[in-house]
C-alpha cells in the first residue's frame, strides 16, 4: 500500500475524532455556555447537517479542480471549521463552526475513495479504500477518548484548537504524500449528477442509509446502556466506547480484502450478521462480561458493511463514481440521524434501553432486502458484481504527475486518467 493512503487515514483520523467527540463532550459544552445538555445536543445534528449538505454540494463545486487540490480545499475547510469552533464566543456561533466543519466531510471522504482507488491496482481497490477508513476507526479507539479526557481536564475548547492541529498536520501529510490525480477531460457536473442518478446507485444509497441506521440505533445510546443495564460507572463508559472503536478497526481490516474478492456476498453477510448480532445483544447486554464481547462484534459487523457499500456505489458510478462517492457519505449521515431517532422513539416509548438494539435489528434487515433487490436487478440485467471496477488503469505514483492537472508519462500500457 503506498504512502499516500497514510496521508489520507491521517485525515480520516482527524475528521472521526471532531465528529464524535461532541458527544462526550456536551455536559462540558453546556455548562461553559449556560445551556442545557439537550440543548447542546444539536452541536451533534449541526455537524451532521453539514455532512449532508456539503457532501454532494461540494463535490459538484468542485467537480472540475484537480484532486489533490481539491482534498487540501477541504482539509483546509475542515481545520478552519474546527478552529472556528474552539474561539466560538456562543452557543450560536459554536453551533456555525460545527455545520462549517461538517461541510467537507463527505466530500472529503468521497474524493479520498477515488484517489485511494487510484493509488493500488485493480484487485486491490477495496483494501485501499478500508486503509483510510482505519483513521475513522482508529479515532474511536485513541482520538475520541483522548480528545474527551483533554477536554473534561483542559476545558472543551483545547479538544477542537488539537484537532486543528491535526488537520493542518494532515493537509502537510497530503500535500507531500498524495500525488497529482488529473480530472479527465470528459468529466462534468452533468455526469456526475447521471451516474448519481443510476437505479443502482440509488439502491446502493438507500442500502446504506437504513443497513447502517441499526449500528446508530444502539451506538447513540451506549454510553447509557453501559451504566443502566450492563450496570458500570460512569467513568467505564470511555472504555466501552473504545471497545465499540476496536470492533470497528477489526472490521475495517477484514472489510477490504473481502470486498476485493467478492462484494455483494460480502455485503449481504456483513448485513445478515449485524442484524443477529442487535437481536443477540439485547439479552447479552444484561451479562456484563458478555455485553462487552458482543460490543466488541457489533463494532467489526457494523463497520463491515461501510466499505462493500462504498465500492458498490463507486462501482456502479464507475465512469463519474465522485459525486456517488461523497452521496455514501451523506447517506451514511441520514442513518446516523434516523437510527438514533428510532432508538430514542423505542425509549422514549417505554420499551427499555435494550429496544434499540431490536430496532436496528428491524433496521438492517429492511437495508439488506433493498441490497437483496439491487443484487437481483443486476443478476437479471447480466451485469454480476464485481464485472466493473471504478479504475481499470495502471495505478498512480508520486512519480507519475508533474502538475496540477498535467500529467507525466508513466510506465505502463496507459497513462493515468482520473477515475473521478
């Protein structure tokens, strides 16, 4: 795996600790800025909203600016969003820096899947793809805790003025390390938005907004799951996060080569097993050394599922995959949000802390029927998965561009033309 793929998991590790952080960090938040911690809840949905704004917004912005530029555009975006929050004079503005620092995310992570795919031959796509979400998943298990404990000890602004660090640490990292992707000549807003538009790729979104949803169901409300039925104090709540973020880093690891070999049956296994795994830890949680094994499972299930789904709507975009890449991430936004609300319907309705996990349980299994039905439409339509890739050419290095925008011969049969 080349270089440029630890420039972008440093990103990815930036990003995942400021979009989690908040959650730990809102009784601090609240009580710096005399609000109530439901109140300052909506710093978690500020950042979401910006996700789902940003993500197709951005990309479609910047669908003519060479790659690498444009992943140092939003890199630089993020940090300023961050930066923006740490010197926020109120509730009003932390809550601007929190959508302004949610605005690249997406688009980040959708161009980023491109480049990642870029950088390795063709077989090794996915496994490129899962090595930069491992920062997403490493930030659960060192940045979020990290970050969290900074903040109760230094005070929540110090957490976001680090996590600016981190992006300008990793805008250092892209620009050394990620060579120059070229956009193809033929590329164009209007493209994009037609690949986007695919049934396919519709289905490959809608597979993710209700297949992850099950994972937030039960994520959002673990940390009171840890202390109301797993019967643990406050301070092991970290440690059952970090757990959850251990799970999702062994996933990750496994994702990638699976995905490379076979991915709709890696999808539709990674989906089969989370669904069992929700209705499972609704009687394990009541066992605490059992409740923390299934965390650790519900963690490398759920992020399973993250890269097949990404490759698959990459693939189905394949000749203009950015704006269906960046999509994912939004999608996987909306599952973030419409998990936790489910959740909170079932408790609030009286159901118990354990009703989330069956509700993502239900959750799941209506996204592995959506991906069930997109698989048979492309059985039917002699296309089986895995016939299309999103790059089928000789693989970038930090040799074979000389410019923005122009590039160097290479080696090879062909000259690199970009996948985005």
């Amino acid at each position: 795996m080349p270089l440029a793929l630890l420039a972008l998991a440093v990103s990815a590790f930036g990003i995942g600790t400021t979009e989690f952080v908040m959650m730990g960090l809102l009784p601090n938040v609240a009580g710096d800025l005399g609000t109530s911690v439901p109140t300052a809840g909506y710093l978690v949905s500020a950042y979401a909203i910006g996700v789902v704004i940003g993500a197709p917004l951005l990309t479609a912005l910047g669908s003519r600016v060479p790659r690498k530029r444009m992943l140092l555009l939003l890199m630089a975006l993020f940090t300023v969003g961050n930066l923006a929050s740490a010197l926020a004079p109120g509730f009003g503005w932390l809550v601007a820096g929190r959508v302004l620092a949610g605005l690249p995310h997406g688009a980040f992570f959708g161009v980023g899947a491109v480049v990642a795919a870029r950088l390795v031959p063709e077989g090794r796509q996915a496994r490129a793809v899962a090595t930069m979400f491992l920062g997403l998943t490493v930030a659960n298990i060192l940045g979020v805790p990290a970050a969290t404990l900074l903040g109760q000890h230094l005070g929540w602004r110090a957490t976001f003025l680090v996590v600016t660090a981190i992006g300008l640490l990793a805008m250092a990292a892209l620009a050394r390390l990620v060579p120059r992707v070229p956009v193809d000549a033929q590329q164009s807003l209007g493209r994009e938005l037609r690949a986007l538009g695919r049934p396919q790729v519709l289905l490959g979104l809608l597979t993710a907004v209700f297949g992850f949803a099950g994972v937030f169901a039960v994520y959002s409300y673990l940390a009171s799951m840890t202390t109301e039925v797993m019967g643990f104090g406050e301070s092991s709540v970290t440690l059952v996060l970090a757990l959850f973020g251990i799970g999702m880093t062994a996933g990750a690891l496994a994702a990638g080569p699976l995905t490379d070999r076979a991915l709709r049956p890696t999808l539709y296994g990674s989906l089969a097993a989370l669904a069992l795994v929700l209705v499972a830890f609704r009687f394990t949680v009541q066992v605490p050394w059992l409740a923390l094994v299934t965390v650790v499972v519900l963690g490398a299930v759920g992020f399973m599922t993250t890269t097949p789904l990404q490759m698959l709507v990459m693939n189905k975009a394949k000749d203009a995959p950015t704006l269906a890449s960046a999509s994912n991430h939004s999608a996987f936004n909306l599952a973030n949000a419409g998990g936790a609300w489910a959740g909170g319907a079932a408790v609030a309705a009286g159901w118990g802390w354990t009703s989330p996990a069956l509700v993502g349980a239900v959750l799941t299994v209506a996204g592995l029927a959506v991906a069930a039905v997109a698989g048979l439409l492309d059985l039917r339509g002699g296309t089986p998965e895995g016939a299309s890739r999103v790059v089928a050419k000789s693989p970038l290095r930090a040799s074979d561009t000389a410019a923005d925008g122009a590039p160097a011969p290479v080696s090879g049969p062909s000259s690199p033309a970009s996948g985005s």
